[in-house]
C-alpha cells in the first residue's frame, strides 16, 4: 500500500521532499482510518450486539491492541 501512495504523490510535484514525505504520511493516515473504522463499523452493522463476544467493542479492541505493536 505504501508503494502505491508513494506512486500517487510522486505525480504530485512537491517541492521538497518534506513535503512529499507530509502528503505520503497524510495519505497513509486516511487509509488507516477508512481500514480500521469504516469498514468494522460497516461488518458489525447490528447494534443491538455490539458490546457481546465477538462485537465492535471486541474488534475494535483487538485491532487496538495488533496496532500497538
């Protein structure tokens, strides 16, 4: 993933390469959000079991956790 936004803010023509590595890393931000949030909120649709086993709340943590490291 990061070759590919690396390949789209290179026809972005920065001026130095700071600002380059800035629109790379906000880039990569986005994705991250729209991958962690959008889309366990888009699989765990049902509120009703949201705090039970296997629910957003268990998700959400556990993908907290694998990004910690």
């Amino acid at each position: 993933m990061l070759f590919v936004v690396r390949r789209f803010s290179m026809y972005e023509s920065h001026e130095t390469n700071t600002k380059l590595n800035v629109s790379v890393a906000f880039k990569l931000t986005i994705i991250r959000f729209l991958n962690s949030t959008i889309v366990l909120v888009g699989v765990n649709r049902d509120t009703s079991k949201m705090f039970d086993g296997g629910g957003l709340v268990y998700e959400a943590t556990i993908l907290i956790i694998i990004m910690c490291f």
